[in-house]
C-alpha cells in the first residue's frame, strides 16, 4: 500500500521465494499467479488470494489469460488482453482488488496518485474505478499520449476517477508525483497511495507471466534456457522478468528494448547511464528518460544500498551514474539491449506481417526488432507483446496501409462524453488538489 519508502527509495523483499518449475506443468495462467504471488503474500489466506486473482482476470477476453503466438520471428505473447489492451491490466487489475480487500479489512481510504505515460493511467483507473474506498488521479503529458489512450482515461465516469492533463513531459508528471512522495508528511496525512510501477505488487503481479508462458514452450519439458525481449520504458516489466530469474526461472538473456530514448541500451553497451531530452516516438508509452525501476536492479548489482544510494546521489546532481568494467560485465550476465528509432519500428511491422501476417503494436516492434539485431534464436524467444495494434492504429496504418481490427471496448471510446482538467506543471497545484 505505501508505494515508496520512507526515505525516498523503492522497496524490495528481503528475499525471493524459489519456485519449482515442474509444480507448474499443466497450470492455467491463474494458478501460476497463485504459486507466483503467494510466496510475497503469507499474511493472506490463499484461497482469498485465489478469489482475487480469478475475480482479476475474468474480464480479459481469452480463455487463457495471456495466449502465446508463435511465428517465424519468435513467440508474442499476448499480454494485452485486459480492459485497457496494454500489458498494464494484467498487474493492475489485481491492484484494485488487492486495495479493495485491503482497505476493507482496515475500514481505510487511499488516496491514489499517478504518473503515466500513456497506458499506466488507464490501466490503473479501470482497476480501481468503482472501486470502495479509492480515490484516484492520474497525471498525464498533454498532448503527448495517443487519442485511444486519452479517451480510455477521459471518458471514465465514475466518481472516484480524475484526469489531469499537464503542461509538461511524462518525466516532469513522475516528478510531481516523486515529489508529493518523498514528502513524508504530507503522503501521511492524505492518505497517498501509488499506482506507479514504484508500487512492488505491481512488479510482484508480472513475474507471472514470465512463468507461464515459459511452460508453454517446449523446452519446459527439459527445463532449457529461453530469452525474453522486452519492450521497456520504466524498466518495472523487465525487473519483473529479472526477479522470475532469481525465483529459478531458467531464462539466458533478458533484452532490453528501447526506442529512440535509449538511455538503458547506452547503459548495457557502454555504461552511459546519462539522461538526455525526451524524444516523442511512434511507442509513447516508452518515451522516458529516467527509468525508476533500474534503481531496484542497482540494488542487486550493487549488492548494497549505500552505494545505491550514493549512484541516485549521483544522478540527481550530476544527470548521470557511471558503471565500471566490472559491473558492466556483471550486468551483462543477465542483460541485452536495443534500439529501434520510428523507422525500424514501420519497417519491422511490415515485416512480421510480410512473413506471419500478424499485426504487432509500435512497441511490441521495438521488441521483434531486437530479435533480429541480436540474432536470437526465434524457436527460444518470447517477446513481450505489450499493447493491442489498434491503440496505435494511426501508426499501424502508416506502416501496412491497413487498419488493425478495433476490439469492442475500443470501438465504444468514440461516442462517450470526455472528462479531464488542464494542469500547470507544478507540485504546489497537485498539493492544493490532493490535499483531504
Ligand atoms: C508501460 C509500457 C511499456 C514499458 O513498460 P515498463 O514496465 O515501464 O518498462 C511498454 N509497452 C507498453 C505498451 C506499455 O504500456
């Protein structure tokens, strides 16, 4: 519920349960989650975690949850199938329901705030709209998420639902929220809750699926190595694969996609971790500079937290960390990384569609990308497919000169009245705002 630490910096658990990859054989996507989630939730009865996580997962539109699509350029697999159609459903639909159990059994209230670039708003409001006890609201870039992703967010009407467009980037709305955070006082006394991938169950919620659709290869059988290409922007989907690896997942390499914000891909080629401005790309919800997460992986490579803390000391005066030979190789162990800038994304579009005649999302593209920059082997890939095509469709029309099918929940945005408050690109208007 706290979403960051007191003292500013990410929480993690103290140690990682260890999951036996053959107690998986033959289980649907939420009984993975059960084995997955438990082992961080011992203070919950598991057949509630199990009401939950049914209850969670009811409203995506497969039968199995996160299907997997294979074709010649690797294994998609389909984590988009939620309310919203990205990715951020899958953690974010537990999220409401967890809050809700929660507050429930304290007779609390939480005060949500958030930070999105694009798909986490929506996401994080179809979680919780509704919901008892919950309030919520969502800063955004104006001007710099896409129409579908504005109207998934403005278009909600529920009581409890606010939408702020700010005059401003994704990394100056994260600040805001950082800020409102790291002020100790003030997130006590309204009751602030976070939605960001800052929150840990957020992460806790994705290692899932790295478990799951692993099993569905057939290289479970021999417990074989894979690679997971994913598509990543605040660093919380890949940390979540890098956690699954330490839980006892047999995965070789964790590829960091990026796009033309490529701060992660400098990290992992030559360990220059320096924030530069932010590009808008044809993958919005990947246009970020400072990825919060990393610092949770730094903590790991590190191996302490006063070098931690001295590396985020760094970057917060100087706008850079800088990694030695060593631990660039440490890193290296666990890590690859890509880039792929607007026209490798339409090239690789056209590409998978020439070969498999599968429609793939901008930034499900930066991931098929890597797989041919990096020459993975196709038969031993899984590529994180992270948004629906037709969130994107304006740049899925640029690409094949066709439109991707809209999904019902999609087609209805159109005709729904919009509801959302222009903002100034200031903590002092958030905390007159949020203040109860
Ligand atoms: C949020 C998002 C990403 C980036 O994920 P991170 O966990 O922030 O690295 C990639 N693709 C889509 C479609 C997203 O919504």
């Amino acid at each position: 519920m706290t979403g960051m630490a007191e003292d500013g910096g990410l929480l993690l658990p103290a140690s990682y349960p260890q999951i036996d990859i053959k107690k998986l054989t033959g289980l649907g996507y939420e009984d993975v989650a059960l084995e997955v989630l438990r082992g961080y939730m011992d203070d919950m009865p598991a057949g509630d975690l199990q009401t939950l996580i049914r209850k969670s997962y009811a409203s995506f539109d497969d039968k199995s949850i996160i299907p997997l699509i294979r074709t010649r350029a690797g294994y998609f697999a389909e984590l988009f199938h939620g309310p919203t159609y990205a990715f951020k459903d899958v953690a974010l639909q537990l999220l409401g329901n967890l809050f809700e159990y929660i507050l429930a059994e304290r007779r609390g209230m939480l005060n949500i705030v958030g930070a999105t670039s694009g798909d986490t708003g929506s996401a994080a409001i179809a979680g919780v709209r509704g919901k008892k006890g919950v309030s919520i609201s969502i800063l955004y870039p104006d001007g710099r998420v896409s129409a579908v992703q504005e109207r998934q967010m403005a278009t909600v009407s529920d009581d409890n639902v606010h939408t702020y467009a700010v005059a401003g980037t994704f990394d100056d709305c994260q600040n805001i929220v950082k800020a409102l955070f790291a002020d100790v006082e003030f997130k006590r006394a309204n009751q602030l809750g976070a939605v960001n991938s800052i929150n840990w169950a957020r992460i806790a919620a994705q290692i899932a699926y790295y478990f799951y659709t692993y099993m569905q290869l057939p290289v479970a059988i021999s417990g074989g190595k894979i690679n997971f290409v994913v598509p990543t922007g605040n660093f919380g989907n890949v940390f979540a694969g890098y956690v699954a690896k330490r839980m006892g997942l047999p995965i070789d390499k964790l590829v960091i996609a990026t796009n033309k914000n490529d701060i992660l891909h400098r990290l992992v080629q030559n360990g220059d971790y320096s924030t530069d401005d932010v590009v808008p790309t044809h993958s919005p919800s990947m246009d970020i500079q400072v990825s919060s997460n990393l610092e949770r992986y730094l903590f790991h490579l590190y191996g302490n937290a006063d070098r931690l803390k001295a590396a985020m000391v760094e970057l917060k005066d100087t706008g850079s960390i800088t990694f030695s030979k060593e631990l660039l190789s440490k890193l290296r162990v666990d890590f690859e990384s890509s880039s792929a800038d607007d026209s490798a994304i339409e090239e690789t579009i056209r590409r998978i569609y020439a070969s498999d005649k599968y429609i793939i999302d901008p930034h499900t593209a930066c991931g098929a990308a890597s797989v041919a920059q990096l020459h993975l082997d196709p038969e031993n890939t899984i590529i994180l497919a992270t948004a629906h095509p037709a969130k994107f469709g304006s740049v899925i029309e640029k690409a094949l000169n066709i439109m991707a099918t809209e999904p019902a929940g999609i087609k209805q945005l159109a005709g729904l009245p919009t509801r959302r408050t222009k903002a100034p690109n200031e903590v002092g208007y958030f905390r007159k705002i949020l203040s109860i």
